[in-house]
C-alpha cells in the first residue's frame, strides 16, 4: 500500500472512532427514560452498557489498524500487532 494512502487511511480509522461515539450517543438519547414515556429505567441501562461494550471493541479495533496504517504511512514495514 502505497505510505500517502496508508496515512490517509488511518486517519480515517480515527475518525470512525469519533463516529462510533456520536452513534451511541445517539442511542443512548433516544433509550432513556422521560416522564412522558421512553424505556424503563433498568432496560435503558443495559442497552446502554450492552452497545458501550460493542462501540468500545470497535473502537479497540480500529485504534489499532489506525495505529498499523499511520506506522506504514511513515515508510515502516509490515510489523505484528
């Protein structure tokens, strides 16, 4: 892969990241509890840590193909993560 879009590409991975939090933000604002209705309070905390469990292990991920691709973006060689 040639460094220029290897860079870009894992610039890009990083911004998943800030994606994957404004979607459960999204999420988490559309499962809370209002006093004209909305999810019980206890539903709302287990759909809040069972997609943060899902949104931290993609964030995981791409955290480190972002960190992978701005190694090769720099001119490095392939390396195990």
């Amino acid at each position: 892969m040639p460094p220029k879009i290897a860079r870009l590409a894992g610039l890009g991975a990083f911004g998943a990241c800030a994606g994957f939090v404004v979607i459960y933000a999204y999420v988490a604002y559309l499962s809370r509890h209002t006093s004209t209705g909305g999810m019980m309070p206890v539903l709302s905390a287990v759909t809040w840590i069972s997609v943060g469990l899902v949104v931290l292990a993609l964030i995981a991920v791409h955290v480190a193909i972002a960190k992978q691709l701005l190694y090769l973006g720099k001119g490095g060689g392939a390396r195990g993560l």
